[in-house]
C-alpha cells in the first residue's frame, strides 16, 4: 500500500506532494543543482548526501572506498558508476 502524498510548501514558497517525511523541495533542488563538476551527474539525494558528508570534490572522494561510499544514506549502486567514471576523468580512482 502507498502512502498517501501531502501538500508541502517550502520556506521559499515552492509548492509540491510528498508521501515521505523527506523534507526536500524538488523546485530547490532542481535551484541549487551544479552547472558542471561530477556532482552535477548525480541524483539530488547523492549530491546532497555526499555534501552532507562534506564530499564536494574528486579530491575528498577518492580517500574513500566504494563500500564506504554505498553505506551514506541516499547513495544507491547507480551512483558507482558515475562517480567512478568521474574519478578516472581527473586520474583518480576509490580507495583500496
């Protein structure tokens, strides 16, 4: 059974439905998405969860493993790939 969606507004005023108890604005999310960089390829709940962990650069990202990576909340095994792809773009790879 789904659960039912509930009206939400944003503290900017942005309207929208949401059956979780995330908290997240799709119409913000879409505002604060990076023009470029490898955050910018991930999902809106990758790329926050990753900021959240202070992960905004391929720098940061490289000093973890992978399975370290899948064990943040919101980064699914869709994400790998991207990021992996990203990483060796700029010659760098996950931790060992």
């Amino acid at each position: 059974m789904k659960a039912e969606k509930s009206l939400r507004v944003c503290d900017k005023g942005h309207r929208y439905y949401k059956s979780s108890d995330c908290l997240s604005c799709p119409a913000c999310d879409k505002e604060n998405k990076p023009e470029s960089g490898f955050l910018s390829k991930l999902s809106s709940p990758a790329r926050k969860a990753l900021v959240h962990e202070g992960i905004d650069t391929l720098q940061k990202l490289s000093k973890y493993t992978e399975k370290e990576i899948l064990k943040i909340h919101s980064i699914g095994p869709a994400s790998l790939p991207i990021m992996r792809t990203s990483l060796e773009e700029e010659g760098l790879s996950f931790k060992e």
